[in-house]
C-alpha cells in the first residue's frame, strides 16, 4: 500500500465514522422524537429576557429589588441573585418557599431552573442562583427531568 493510498484510507474512514455518527443521532432523534420536539418548545431567554420575566412576576407576590450579581460562564451560566420581600407577614422558610416556587413555576417552560442550593432568607432579603442552559444535551435532560 502506497503512501497516498493509506492517507485516502485514513480519509475514507473518517467520513465513514463521521458518517455513522449522524445516522446515529438521527436515529435517536427518530426514537425520541418527542423528547426532542418538547426542546424545540422550550423558551430560550437570553439573560435580559429572563430579568424582564421575573421582576414583574416577583414584584407582584412582593417581591422587590431584584438583583443580579455577575454571571459565572462556563458551560452554561449561573447568575446569583437577591431580592427583598416586601410582605412584612411572610418570613423565613414560609418566604423562602413560596419563592423557590414562585421561581420555578414562572421558569418552567424556559431554559433556566433554580438551582439546587435554592432560596435563603436572612432579615427579609432572599439569595439564590440560576442557572441557564444553551446546548442540545443539556434541553433535553431539562426536558427528561420535567416528564
């Protein structure tokens, strides 16, 4: 075998396996053909989009001075944030509950969840994180998790 033979070889193998790899995941996308429609319905909200949704919503349930802080990039971004709850008959683990679900609910069908370490609550002003998801595997393990 020449030189030029083993390199069209090499070359031929490649696309082959590339080949391969996209009938895969066609038929994957074929098998979990809903999975993968349910991710094209999720809302895919930049960071700006998600204050706008939120603040009106929190602000409603009393809710005030939404806050972020810097967002961590990395593979997805996580983005702490505080606000103050303005009902002075909620406090503690009953305003942290009702905002954790309050959160929860209204991102539901987007692309960002509450993170697990959730809500805390210190004199009325309440802490968590966020974490929003862009890519393809991380969707449909969103979507996964919610069935």
């Amino acid at each position: 075998m020449t030189e030029e033979q083993g390199k069209k070889y090499i070359d031929e193998k490649f696309n082959l396996e590339r080949i391969g790899k996209l009938v895969e995941r066609w038929k994957a996308e074929e098998k979990d053909k809903d999975l993968y429609e349910a991710v094209a319905q999720i809302k895919k909200l930049t960071f700006v989009q998600l204050k706008n949704l939120l603040s009106p919503v929190l602000e409603k349930a009393q809710y005030m001075n939404l806050e972020f802080g810097n967002p961590d990039i990395s593979k997805d971004v996580q983005v702490g944030f505080t606000v103050n709850d303005g009902n002075d008959a909620r406090q503690g683990l009953a305003s942290e509950a009702d905002l954790k679900k309050l959160i929860k609910k209204t991102l539901e069908d987007t692309n960002w969840r509450l993170m697990t370490d959730g809500v805390n609550y210190k004199l009325g002003i309440l802490t968590g994180c966020l974490r929003g998801f862009e890519n393809q595997e991380d969707l449909l393990d969103l979507v996964k998790r919610r069935k």
